[in-house]
C-alpha cells in the first residue's frame, strides 16, 4: 500500500520518530515521509512508534491507500527531503 | 479532488500559510491540512500561497487525488487540528 505519514512530536522525540520512519519509508519534508510499505511494516512501524511517542503530547497520522498512489505531487520552494540524501 | 497539503516554512510566514490555507481546507496536525477542493480553488490558493512564501527557505508539499480519499487515516496520540474549533 501507499502510505503518507506526517508527525508533530515533541523536540526530544524528534530524531528517534523520523529515524524509525525512515527504516521503512522515504523522508520528503521536515515531518513528513511517503512510500510503498507493506501491511506487516506498517504494524511494526506503528508499534515501534508507539513506544517512542507521548500520546498526551505528540500527534502521528498515518494516511494509507490501498490501491492507488496521489495522482500528483507538487512541491512549491525548497525540496526539503532531498537533502537527506546528502547528510 | 481531494488534497492534503503539509508546509514548512519559517516562522515568520507560517500564520499567514495557515491561515490561507484554512480558507479553503481543514487543519489536522500543526503544519498539515486536507480536505475537497476544486481545480479552480486549488489554483488560487498556490497563487495565494505563491506570494506568501520565500522560494529559497520554504517548502510546500501539494497532494491530491482526482478520484478518492485515502482508504484509511489513523491518528496516533493527539487529535491536533481539533484544537483549531476552539480557538
């Protein structure tokens, strides 16, 4: 499936969440990543999140499509995720 | 068409993108919103949000569907765009 997640953790939590995201899907903005994932992955991303975030404090939300990727995608600025590639 | 549209840009911007933004779909987490829109209001709200923001520091991701929703949209921790009705 196709899977968009986009968090809003607090500061200490911030490298642990995209680090564990990025084990399974690819960074695209700030908070923000994409990709195709498996439903086992996603379940294990899920629950390896969930150990890491504060429910009270830090807000996840998985978008997932079962058939079809976005029809499109367009950035306006800076292609932020890109620099991933290069740090 | 349905989009979800997630910004980053710098804090002196971001209640300007926000509240363009909110015109014309719904906040669901700090810098992430969706929501219907049409072509036509999709378009007016990139030459809204193409005045606003600096090309060189900021980021605005655009995506959006022509024919469905996402399949599936789980919120892990806070439901943050719901602070938006009471404020």
């Amino acid at each position: 499936m196709f899977a968009i997640i986009v968090y809003d953790v607090g500061e200490k939590r911030v490298a642990r969440v995209l680090k564990t995201c990025r084990k399974y899907l690819n960074w695209v903005q700030n908070s923000v990543l994409e990709g195709e994932i498996t439903e086992t992955n996603l379940k294990k991303l899920k629950a390896e999140l969930n150990k890491i975030i504060e429910d009270d404090e830090d807000s996840v939300i998985f978008y997932t499509w079962r058939t079809q990727k976005y029809s499109d995608r367009e950035i306006m600025g800076l292609e932020k995720g890109g620099q991933s590639l290069i740090i």
